[in-house]
C-alpha cells in the first residue's frame, strides 16, 4: 500500500515547506550571533539535562497512564463509553510492539523533544485503521504540492514503515505538532526556548564534576623566593600535578629551598553556582509549563491540598496536550459525528480518601448511589440507581405553583358577606297572632 502511494506522488512537484525555525536550525544556533560566538546547542546534550529530562518523562508517563474511553453522544447530549470493532482494538492494543502506555509515551516524547508527532496509520482491507506507529521525527519530512496537497516523506524504518523511502498523503499520517512559530506543518519543541539554560546548567554541572574531581580543591601557585628557569618551573609544575593532584590530592608534599604552595580559594560568586544551575533548572520548567516542584525544583506549596495541585498541573500544562491528542485521534481514525476519543483523568485528577469523600457526600442530590459507589470500585446495590434526597426538599415545579397560588390569592376581591335571613315566627308569636285575629272577629260580629 505504501508502494502505490510513493508511485502516485511522483506525478505531482512536492517541496518541503520554507521555515526559518525547526530543531535542525535550533541545534546550530539557538539565537542571533550564536553561529559568531561559536554558541551550539547539541540535541542530545540538551536532553541529558536533569530539568528538560524530568520535565519530559514526567508529563509523557502522566499522559500515557491515562486510559482512552471511546465515547458517544446521545440524543440528550451526554457523552458515555461505548465500544465499537471499528475502533476499540486499535485503542487498547496500538501495534504489535508497544502496549497502550508505551506508545502514548513516545507519541508524547516525540512531539515534546521535537515539536512534531507521526503517527502512521495501517489499514486493513475495509480500510479500517488496525495499527498505528510513531515514527522517528528525523525520518519524516512534511512536503507541499504546487496545488497545496500535503505529503509526508518518510525515510527507510524497518519497525515501521518498511525498507524503503515512501511518499504517503497526509490522510495516512496523524500529524500532532505544537508551537508552530514558522510554519503550520513544523512545531516546535519547548526546548527551542531553553536550550541556552540547558547548555548552562550542563557546563555547570561538568565544571563542578571536574572541581570534585579533584578532591574539591581548586588549583594553587607554588612560588619559589628567587628567579628560575623556564625549565625549572615546568619540571616543578609536572612534578607537583603528577603526584598531588586529581587522585593523588591530600598527599604530604616535602618542599624545600623556601618553595611555598598557596591555595586558591573559591570566592563568594563562585559560591553562587548552586543558585545558577537552580534557575536553569526553573528557565526549562517554564518553557514546559511545568511547576518547579513537580521535578524537585524549589519548595511545595504549602496548601495541603493535592487535588488543587493536581489541577493546576493539569489546566496549565496537561489539558492542551490531552485535548490536541484526543482531537487527532478522532480525526485521524475518521470518526463520525457523535462519537470521539476522551482520556479518563480519573487516574490523574485523584484526591485525598478525605476529600474523595466529601464530594461524593456533596454529590447526591445530582449523582445517584451506584454512580457514587462506582468511584470508589463498588459493585451497585438494590435501590442505588436512585438519587436520593432530604424529606424537606421540593421540587422547583412544586414551589413554583405554591408562589403561583399565592400571588393570585393575594390579588382576587374581598368576599361580599351574604344577606342575613328573615328569623323565623316560634310557637308562641303564632298562637298571640290567632287570639289577637279571634278577638278581632268577635268584635266585628258585636256590632
């Protein structure tokens, strides 16, 4: 497949892009007028460097011990773990050679030491991604056509990407790169930054190497009360090097003729070495947006509060790094719209048993029992698959009614009072009111 691709190419003019920066250019000369001074920076001196070292391997392994979950998106919009033969194998098992963490690692190394990222895709006749490799950056070079395809050009690698040169479309390479100053298609490591301080703190650290070397006695002048040759003074110096000097230092010397030996002190600036190789130490982790204790530069902060640390370290250094990734991996493996890549920062954004608990006891009014026993890895029991709330809690629909029914009470007329009722005659009025009508007849028939 490889093959077709390089013969495919060859009809088309390809030219690497134009930059002024990359690493190649970083290793002559890191700044104007180093190229004069005779100032170079070597690729692999640098990264012996303890900072840019620990720096790297620090956020590579914290990277790569995060598991990636194939999500999907359902109709209400939430994102869940799914699995898919499309795309889980090649998640959980890269290539043939590296497990899951391994390759993550070099994905990771690879675009912190050079800036550039390739991972090679192999198919297979579906057409399906199955393997994927990350290549040697010094053996892939971007290349443009005149109509502005982009191609990579990949150099013999026998793990790979075969025996022989290929020319393949970008479709089939996964390009994660970062800190594009030059160009879009060439990042640029941290180290394009820090490599002076880097130099430094090695020289430091081979200067004090030697100085210990010599049993930490610095140099001296021996001294003689008259004139003498040239050839006695050089005899004299062979003589005294040779036989109390390096592994011979603390030896008892005999002198004679008023020769007299004074030691070289190491003044107070000299003194300041260990403060120097601190701060080039503290100039790296800034390029990396490291914090400086993470690598055992300076002291921790003193808020006991590992979970506020690890965010931190997460929101300025990790997230760019993790989203960039997720967002290749989604467009590298031709994900369709509503599924993708999400690495689990549980494994990284821990905290302490006592917080841990604190915010699952927070949390259940909005995550039901089972959700919350999942954090801590147990198994969901009768009756967790409920959020659970106190008796006194309402609902907004129910205190919106209330209110509702409030205000139109409070804004309804007076109720007007009934009519009182006529009272009714009793016995005794109607028996009156007979008399009083008998009386009134007899009267009548009277006259």
């Amino acid at each position: 497949m490889l093959r077709l691709f390089r013969r495919k190419a060859r009809e088309k003019a390809l030219r690497q892009p134009a930059t002024g920066g990359g690493w190649r250019s970083m290793i002559h000369e890191a700044a104007p007028g180093n190229w004069q001074r005779n100032v170079e920076i070597d690729q692999t001196a640098v990264l012996a460097f303890h900072a840019v070292f620990a720096c790297m391997t620090l956020i590579a392994r914290d990277i790569a011990k995060l598991r990636v979950k194939l999500v999907v998106r359902d109709t209400s919009g939430i994102w869940s773990e799914t699995s898919n033969a499309a795309y889980s194998p090649v998640l959980r098992k890269p290539n043939s050679y590296q497990t899951r963490i391994q390759f993550w690692e070099s994905w990771i190394l690879s675009k912190l030491s050079h800036g550039n990222a390739y991972i090679l895709k192999v198919r297979d006749n579906r057409g399906v991604v199955i393997q994927m490799h990350v290549l040697d950056p010094h053996r892939v070079r971007p290349l443009i056509s005149d109509d502005g395809q982009v191609f990579y050009e990949i150099q013999p690698d026998n793990l790979a990407a075969g025996t022989q040169q290929v020319v393949v479309p970008a479709r089939e390479i996964i390009h994660d790169r970062f800190n594009t100053l030059f160009h879009p298609l060439v990042g640029l490591s941290p180290i394009y930054a820090s490599g002076l301080a880097a130099t430094q703190g090695l020289n430091i650290q081979n200067n004090s190497a030697a100085f210990f070397g010599n049993a930490s006695t610095p140099g001296g002048i021996l001294s003689a009360p008259g004139a003498i040759t040239d050839e006695t003074a050089q005899r004299l110096k062979s003589h005294w090097e040779t036989n109390y000097s390096g592994r011979s230092a603390g030896k008892i010397a005999v002198l004679g003729d008023n020769l007299k030996f004074e030691r070289l002190a190491v003044t107070a600036k000299d003194a300041e070495m260990v403060d120097q190789l601190k701060w080039t130490a503290e100039v790296v982790c800034s390029t990396f947006h490291v914090p400086p204790y993470k690598i055992g530069v300076g002291a921790l902060p003193s808020y006991n509060n590992v979970q506020a640390l690890n965010v931190e370290y997460y929101t300025q250094c990790l997230q760019s790094l993790i989203e960039e990734a997720e967002l290749c991996l989604d467009e590298g493996l031709a994900m369709s719209d509503g599924i993708g890549t999400e690495f689990d920062l549980d494994g990284l954004l821990r905290m302490d048993s006592v917080t841990q608990m604190d915010v699952l006891e927070r949390s259940k009014n909005v995550l039901t029992l089972d959700e919350r026993r999942a954090r801590l890895d147990r198994k969901p029991i009768t009756g967790g698959a409920t959020v659970y709330m106190q008796e006194q809690d309402h609902s907004i629909e129910a205190i919106a009614a209330r209110d509702k029914l409030l205000i139109a009470q409070s804004e309804a007329p007076a109720p007007v009072a009934p009519p009182a009722p006529e009272p009714e005659p009793d016995d005794t009025d109607e028996a009156l009111w007979m008399l009083e009508a008998k009386m009134m007849r007899a009267a009548d028939a009277r006259h």
